[in-house]
C-alpha cells in the first residue's frame, strides 16, 4: 500500500474504488486483480450497460449489483478503473 498515494488513501488506510465496465472481460479482470492483490478497498461500485443493472458481482464474499453511469455516480470515489466498449 506504500506504493499509493498519500491523498487516495483513507485514515482507514482503505480506497473507494469504481470500475466503469464491470461485466465485461476486462472488467471482470479488474475485480479479479483488486481481489488477488488484496487491493484495500473500502466501497467498491460497478458500473454497466443498462442490460447489466442490478447484475449481481462477487468481491471478496459479498455479492455487489451493478448500476449504471449518472451525473453523480462518481461522487466519494477515490479511483476508477474504465474499460467501456
């Protein structure tokens, strides 16, 4: 966790995180690597396509829904992965 930068990380020492794209391959590699890596991840929000709302996604045991992109959706969110296509 050293290697992040100071002003993303929380005094939990935890991230918000989004990734724009969840459902798809590139996506799915996303969550699998913040997983893998033991990303310290505070809130995680998904984001897809219409088709994919409400989709449930597994992180770390819990299942997380998929939404879709809004004007504030980013709001809170310290890093977001995109991979949209």
């Amino acid at each position: 966790m050293s290697s992040l930068p100071a002003n993303l990380v929380s005094a939990t020492g935890t991230i918000n995180v989004g990734i724009v794209g969840a459902t798809g391959m590139v996506g799915e590699v996303f969550l699998s690597l913040l997983e893998e890596r033991k990303f310290p991840v505070r809130e995680l929000r998904l984001f897809a396509s219409q088709n994919s709302l409400g989709r449930p996604l597994k992180f770390q045991g819990q299942e997380v829904r998929v939404d879709t992109l809004s004007p504030e959706c980013f709001q809170g969110l310290d890093l977001v992965f995109f991979s949209s296509g």
